[in-house]
C-alpha cells in the first residue's frame, strides 16, 4: 500500500530560482536563508520517497485569468516549466505518476472535490523553486512528481477549511493505492507577503511564526480563518497559507517536527521551511 511519509513545506519566491543559478548560497543576503535547507535534504537522503504530491499555485504560467480552476492535479508522464517573466531558466523536464495522478483524480471527484484533471500542465516558479530546493541534483533525482495547482491568485479562493479537508481527502486517496509506494507532500508558497497596492512589502513575523507552530500541533485552528482573515493578517499573498494547510491536511493527526526554519525577508516574503514526519 501507498503511504504518506511526510510533509514539507517551503516558501516559492522566484529571486530564490535565480540565487540558486548565480550559486549565491554563501552571499550574505541568501546565506541564512539556504542554511535551512541541507537539514531538510538529509531528511530527503534517510526517507527517499518515490513520489512527491507538489501542492502549489499558479501564477499566471499555465492558468490565467480568463481560465482559472479552484483545483487542477497534473496526469502527465512529465512537467517542464517555462520563461514565465521572473528571470527564471526553463529546467529539465520533472518525472510525473500518470498511473497515480488518475487514482488521486478519480478519488478526489469521487470524494465530491472537482478537479481539473490536466494531461498537459507547465509547472511555474511555485513547483519548481521549492523542487529546486529540496531535489538540487537533478542528474541523481529518483523522485516522481504530481503537481496539484491551488488557485490563489483569482477571487474566490477556497477557503482553509475547504483545503484542509482537500489534503484529508488527498490523504485518504494515497493510502487507498495499491502499490507500495513512499509519498511526501510538499505545500509551497506563503508564508506573509503582499506585492503590491498600498501595503505592498508588508510581512507579519508574529502570524507567520504562530502559523508554523500551529500547522504542526493544531491546524484545525488555521482552518477556522477566512480568506479576507488571511488577507489582512498575511498580505494579499499570504493567502498562500492555504496551500500548506492541504499538505498538513494529506498527514494524520500526529506529526513529528523534524526540522523548521524561518528567515525574514526574502525579497518581500517571510520565508518558511517546514519538515514532518507523519506518524506510521
Ligand atoms: C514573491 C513571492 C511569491 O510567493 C511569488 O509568487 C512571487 C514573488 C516575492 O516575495 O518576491
Ligand atoms: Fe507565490
């Protein structure tokens, strides 16, 4: 049987892409930000998982305006990115699960989420940052990819109950696969920013570091904000929160906390890092 073995998160920041290409991991700017990342990696090297679910948003890449699902699960058999306007270079192509993108599909809508099922889908600086991230040696990754695109750009949202009860159902889904299969869900994004209008720069350190405490012991409380709350406490794109909210939905009740990490600011974003390990 599938089994989840944990879940991590990470912030998505596009300037991280371009630091990770001009190799500025000693630069005294990124420094303290990439020193959270090698105890996540060890983590990585011990569970070695077989697939990775990679809850993200989109943010105008594969989905614009005029068409933009609540939530989309890629059934590829690859993902590539693409000059998307941040700089960032278009990599080599992720490894997909077609066979376990469907069952996810089929069990969600069955679960009664609808979801936009995508046999084609450009991943954009949400999925491969933290990829970039968490994977660095592409040539020796092994790692299978879903990418699940969030709306986080387009009102309405859904709301953080709605997603927690999404990655339950995700959660439900894995363990009801037959083959033996490692999972780790990755929840990008987040944690506050706001890019732009008045409050353009604003970042909240005491909601972010209550919700990286509360996303472990008690993510119901989380789910108990609205979008509007989030906005308002988090910034326009703080609304990202919801996207981990899935991933810690997908684990069980108990979590172990291997490893967290938060540094602010990276460009205009509090950056978090979180590692779980779901119990057995
Ligand atoms: C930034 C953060 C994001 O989450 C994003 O999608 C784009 C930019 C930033 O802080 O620059
Ligand atoms: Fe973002």
């Amino acid at each position: 049987m599938a089994r989840i073995v944990g879940g991590m998160t990470s912030s998505h920041i596009p300037a991280i892409g371009n630091a990770i290409a001009g190799e500025l991991f000693e630069d005294p700017y990124w420094k303290p930000f990439f020193d959270g990342y090698p105890a996540a990696r060890a983590w990585l090297d011990k569970v070695r998982p077989d697939v990775a679910i990679v809850i993200y948003n989109d943010h105008g890449l594969n989905f614009f305006l005029d068409k933009m699902p609540t939530f989309a699960i890629g059934a590829a058999a690859s993902y590539r990115n693409d000059d998307e306007g941040w700089g960032l270079k278009p990599l080599p192509p992720y490894p997909g699960d077609p066979e376990l993108s469907w069952h996810l599909i089929n069990a969600l809508v069955n679960d009664e989420f609808d979801i936009c099922s995508c046999q084609e889908m450009l991943v954009d600086h949400g999925f491969t940052v933290p990829m970039s991230l968490f994977w660095p040696d592409r040539v020796g990754m092994t790692v299978r990819t879903i990418p699940v695109a969030v709306n986080t750009v387009q009102h309405p949202l859904p709301t953080p109950a709605r997603c927690f009860k999404l990655g339950q159902a995700i959660g439900r889904a894995v363990e009801s696969y037959g083959r033996d299969l490692k999972v780790v869900v990755v929840g990008t994004g987040g944690l506050s920013h706001q890019l732009d209008g008045q409050r353009a720069g604003f970042i909240n350190k005491d909601f972010d570091l209550m919700c990286m405490e509360k996303i472990v012991s008690d993510p119901e409380a989380l789910t108990r904000y609205s979008i509007h709350d989030l906005v308002r406490l988090a910034g326009a794109q703080g609304a990202e929160l919801i996207l981990w909210l899935i991933m810690r939905g997908a684990l069980g009740g108990t979590v172990t906390k291997v490893h967290s990490h938060y540094h602010i600011p990276i460009s205009n974003t509090g950056a978090g890092l979180l590692v779980l390990e779901n119990a057995a």
